[in-house]
C-alpha cells in the first residue's frame, strides 16, 4: 500500500520519524512544519516529498494545506496529525493564553486535519487518519494539565469520527505514545529512576513510534482504536 501521505509537525521527533518512514514504504510524503522551515526541508530533500508550513490551529490554513499537498503530490491517503507541544507548568500559573493555544494545536489540530482530508477520503471510500496523543492521556499528570487535558480529548474526538466515518471505509486510530528518546523528552522524565520504572527501563526511539503508526495507518480492519507503544509505563 502506498500513495500520498501527510505528516503535520513533521520536521522534528515522532513526526520527522514518521515522514522518512512513510516515505520508505512508497508514500510521497508532505511534511508540513510550523517555524521549522530549514528542518522540514532538509527531510523532504531526503525522502522526495514537499515541505509546507501551515499552523494547525488555523482551519484555514489546514484546509489549504491539504489543497496543496492534493494538488501536488495527489489524493492523500494517510494523514498523521502530530503537530503538538507542552509546557511544564503548575496548574496555578496555567494562563489563559496557554489554555487557549494547547486545545487549538493539539485537539484542534488533530480536528482541523480530520476536517480537511476527511470529506476528500470520504468521497473516494478509502482512507486512513491517524492522530498522535500521549500515554499521559491514559494516566493524568501533574504540571501539564493543559497538554493531558487536549490529549485526552482526542481520545474521544478519534473515536467518534471512527463511527461516524467507518460506514465510508475511511479509518480513523490514535496513537499514545510513551517517553521518547526526542526533545520533548525534557530532564524531568529523564532520571534514572523514572528509566527504572519503565518496565522495559528504557525510552523508546522516534522510530519505533513510528512503526507503530505507519502499522496502524495500514491496517486495514482497525478503525477507532487507542494503541499505546509505550514500553510498559502502562500496561492494561
């Protein structure tokens, strides 16, 4: 299976991963960044596919995003929503602003992407969307409630396009991905006693997360479905 692919915050960690993957598979490859111009084109050079850079959050802008991309690489099949960012912050001094600007690029951007390629998928009866959430989704967290709060709710976002989308043959899965080895990996996760409670006490590698999701994005009989590569931080 290939054909066209759209990886948002696909210049740096799980999305960059993801990108060159995709593209090792057969897909061409839009990797859309934000800010990240040099990086974004540096992997598109690599694998044959077109940097584009759209801020998530912006309906607008997602849709002409994937106008482009249509445009010019052809019909997409796969579309990885992974733009995302966190910040490590007490629930007091969470502002107002970083409320707003957590649920528009995380949630809204994952809604944003469904918004924009799924009618396109629905029409052409084919399809596959895959939205990047967190492990923290599944077990809550201290300090980034803003960033659990918006990954949490894609959870249920995922879930209900699935339903609504699987009659069209269009699927629609999240991915919770556990500590990874990329720059969000910031020092508070990295001590070693943290690395010990893993159960296979290590990190994971951009990589593996992005087996994960090119397997999930494949899978043909997988719709509306939580897949947490995450090496045994939860096990359930």
């Amino acid at each position: 299976m290939a054909g066209t692919a759209l990886v948002t915050g696909g210049a740096t960690g799980i999305g960059r991963a993801t990108a060159y993957l995709l593209a090792a598979r057969g897909y061409r490859v839009a990797v859309d960044h934000l800010g990240d111009e040099a990086k974004a084109k540096q992997v598109a050079g690599d694998i044959g596919g077109i940097a584009y850079e759209a801020d998530v959050a912006d309906i607008d802008a997602v849709e002409s995003l994937v106008c482009g991309v249509e445009s010019d690489l052809g019909p997409i099949d796969v579309a990885v929503a992974c733009a995302g960012f966190d910040v490590d912050v007490p629930l007091a001094d969470v502002t107002e602003e970083l409320w707003h600007r957590s649920l528009s690029v995380i949630l809204g951007g994952c809604a944003n992407v469904i918004a924009a390629v799924g009618p396109r998928m629905r029409a052409r009866r084919r399809g596959s969307i895959v939205g990047i959430s967190s492990e923290l989704a599944l077990l809550g967290d201290e300090n980034h409630v803003p960033y659990v709060t918006a990954k949490s709710a894609m959870i249920g976002l995922v879930r209900s396009v699935a339903r609504e989308y699987g009659p069209d043959q269009v699927r629609v899965n999240i991915i919770c991905p556990g500590p990874t080895d990329t720059d969000m990996l910031t020092e508070r996760w990295r001590g070693e006693d943290y690395r010990r409670s893993i159960a296979l006490q290590r990190f994971g590698t951009p990589d593996e997360v992005a087996r994960a999701i090119l397997d999930v994005a494949e899978w043909t009989w997988l719709t509306g479905q939580v897949i947490s590569p995450n090496g045994g931080v939860v096990i359930q």
